[in-house]
C-alpha cells in the first residue's frame, strides 16, 4: 500500500507586482506555503504578505533560505542585476522567473537547479483571474526539475505545456499583438466613443462576438469591414474623420492596408 | 376588450451578402413575411431565397410592389447607383439602409419614408449570430418611421437605440477599431505563432480574458504589457525578431508609441 501525500512545494515570492500578487495567491489558496514575500517596494511587499498571511522583507540579505522554489515576477530590465544576489539566500533550491521574454540562460552560471514557469495571461490587480484556463508554459535546466515544475503549475491550472527559451519569444510576443494590442484598440475605440458623447458599453457584445468568432473560424477568414472589402469609399470617410488625431489616422491607415495584404494573401 | 394583433410587417431584401443574410433569417424565424430577395448576384440571391422560401430577382424593375420595408444592405459604394432605381417600385413603403457609415441624406429626395437600421455586428456566412445581443442604431426621417423601425428592430433584438447620422458615423469607426482591428492582431498572432509552430489555440484564453476585462475595467487601465511598462529592452528584443517582416515590425512600433502616450496620458 502506498502512501499518496499531497504535493506542496513552500514557495517564497520574489517581486510583489501583477503577476506575484496573483501567483502567489493562487498557490497559497492551493495549499502551497508562501514562506516570504520579497520586494523593494515596502508597500507592495507588506500588501501582498498580509493578504497571504506571510512575512514580507526588502532586503536581499534578509530573504528565507528555506523554500523549495523562488518564484521571480519582477521588471525583467533589473533582473540581471537582482538574480546573482537572490540565489546567495539557498544553494539547493529551484529558481524560476515568469517572464515571457526572458531565456532561460538568464540563470546560466548563477545557479544549479533553475528554470521558467510563464504563465500566458494579462494580470491587473483589480481583476481576479480563474488560473484553471491559464496557459503555462514551463522550462528548467533538468528533466526532474521541468517535471517538478509541471506538477507545481498543476496545482493551479490544468494547462501546463513544456516550452523552448526560443518558443517562449515567438508566444510573448504573439501574445503582445493578441492582448495588449487589442486592448489597445478597444481604447482608442473608447476614445472615439466618449469624445462625441456615446457610451464604450455599447461597443461590449461586438467585441465578444470577435473574440468569440475566432474559436471557431481563423482571424483571417473572421475578418469583416471596410479594409477587408477593400472599400476605399468608407476608409477615406474614416480618415477624415480622424483629421485632428494624426496618430490614429496613421495607424488606421497602416492596419488597413496590412488587413489588405493578408486577406489577399489569404490562400 | 382589445385584440392585440402581432406585428409583423412584409420584408424585401436588397442584397444577400452577410448582412442581408443574417437579418433575413432572424426577420423571417421571428415570423415576418420575407416576400423577395433582390441580389445582382443570381448565386447569392438564390441561396438566400431558398434557405428563407420566397422568390428571387436580379432585375430591380421586377422587385415585389406590395412589401411594407425594403432593407438595403449592399456594398456602400453602389448605393448612389441602386437607390433611385430601387424605390421606383413601390412610393407608399419604408425604405431602409444597413450601413454605419452612410448618411440618412442619400435618401433624400428619392422617396418619402426612409431611414437606416444599422446592426453593430461583424457577420460571417459561415457563423451563426445570436441577434438578442446585437445593438441596433435606429434612424427615419419622421417620428413614426423611427418608432416603427424601433417595432421592428425589436423582433429580434432587445437593444434597440436611436442615433443620429452623425452619431453613427462615430460608432462605426470605433466598432472598425473594436472589430476589425483587433481581430487584425488576433491575424497577425497566428501568422507570429504558425511560422513558429506553435498553435494560435493557445491563445484563446488570453484572447478571451482580454474581451472580458473591459466589461469590469476602461480598456486604458486593463492595459498590461512592455508598452504599457515602457519596457525597452524587451520592445527591442521584439522589434529584433521582426526584422523580416518590416510591416508588422512598423505596426508594433505605432501601437507601442501611442499605448505609452495614452498611458501618460491617463492622469
């Protein structure tokens, strides 16, 4: 007979921003122990340790040397300088950071046991996020090791799928272009909307019906309106509409004209 | 004792391209008499015809005389051409038009009773709509056309809104931003992660939270990602690995610029 006990890594978080706050929580609410909350920010690390119910530092030198893994959700520009510093604080444990582009070389030299752990989604604080539909997309320096870090992104998704350094560049900024970039076109579309006095809450079952669509069709084939029929009555309409905002006429003049070339070259 | 009768007004429609194609079928499954189709295109009217059960013509002179609206959703640019002929057959009814983008004032002059019922919706052949989400914007030249259109408008949809034509023409170009260009990054995301191998379905879930935030947040705040950081160092990683697609690369610099000015501009 034998004895299944439930697998819980303790985990310290190192950064206290979107991505940690909502990581660290859902491993927490999994059962997973969060020994310690890491930041430069005191505010941020003392928000998120007590939602946790953990210790918080903003010391390097002062950070738990006990924990399994160290999970690092930080800016990616500071952490060259930050990592060589974090794996002083436990030689035997396994290091990840979350960021999309960022290889998993980063670690190379600084220490024996690292890896990736990128979880494919965009995390504001003020929005919970259900990690069941989350993407992740794991990598570590050893087969144990990714197969460790496949049972830890279990505990909160049902998504985990092993990925290259090299795949992981081409899916973060796929997911630039799908995510930020959408959003970004639903702003100016609020822009437009509140501008002459009409509500962006109108504009909400559209936008669910495109993102909907492309469940069950390719973007390409899912493509409607003026660019995709080539209308350059309606277009040329548009863009003087848009005569005092150069920058959003030059942007829907470049998408139109790409619209154009992939709907030709569509098969 | 009064007999409430069902109201039900006899439809022909000009055209059978998507538009036409979805509002025929809902007028008709919401019990109004569909009396003609009218395509230049026999194939299209055809189809559409059939899949309704009424008669067909690709001749304008020979269009039903006894329908109580004619609803025109043909390419916008052959309106100027078409109308006048069209209401030569029947001076007594209503006649409406489907476009976003066009002025209520093309009918001017041409017939009595006319006026627009433009759906804020992306239509495809190949995908059912569920019209009770569809937002209609309404508009007639007297006060009873705009109520009877709100009448029939509300045969199949629960948000019915009036909108000037000045209005419209706002809408329509926020719904191309929305609409058509977001689903244009959703393209190019499975153009970046197919030329990688890499499967577009992973990026449903990111698509679809990315929808669902700005029913909770304004777009401008649920903004995440290396513009909305002004993360540099990974924007030029990004820039580098579209070094061979010199469009795209354009595009991600634009966007990128005018998500950091809307973010500095945020307050």
């Amino acid at each position: 007979m034998t004895e299944h006990t439930a697998y819980n890594p303790s985990i310290v978080l190192i950064g206290a921003g979107n991505v940690a706050t909502h990581l660290g929580k859902a491993f927490h609410e999994a059962g997973c122990r969060i020994r310690m909350v890491y930041s430069r920010t005191k505010e941020s690390a003392r928000i998120l340790a007590e939602s946790i119910g953990c210790p918080y530092t903003t010391d390097i030198t002062s950070i738990d040397n006990e924990a399994d893994i160290y999970i690092v959700s930080l800016k990616d520009s500071v952490l060259d300088h930050i990592l060589p510093e974090l794996v002083k604080c436990n030689s035997k444990a396994l290091f990840v950071h979350t960021a999309g582009s960022v290889s998993i070389d980063i670690w190379k030299g600084l220490t024996h046991r690292y890896g990736v752990l990128y979880p494919m989604q965009t995390f504001s604080k003020q929005r919970d996020i259900n990690f069941d539909n989350v993407h992740f997309f794991i990598e570590a320096n050893t087969e144990e090791d990714t197969e460790l870090l496949i049972k830890t992104a279990s505990l909160i998704s049902r998504h985990i799928f092993k990925a290259s350094s090299e795949q992981r560049k081409y899916l973060h900024i796929s997911a630039v272009f799908a995510c930020n970039f959408a959003n970004h076109m639903y702003s100016i579309c609020e822009h437009l909307l509140t501008s002459h006095g009409l509500p962006f809450s109108a504009m909400l079952p559209l936008i669910d019906e495109t993102a909907e669509k492309v469940h069950h069709l390719s973007p390409v084939s899912a493509q409607t309106g003026p660019a995709q029929r080539d209308d350059h009555n309606i277009m040329n309409n548009h863009l003087s509409l848009l005569k005092d905002e150069p920058e959003i006429a030059e942007l829907y003049l470049r998408i139109s004209e790409n619209i154009h070339n992939y709907q030709r070259n569509k098969k």
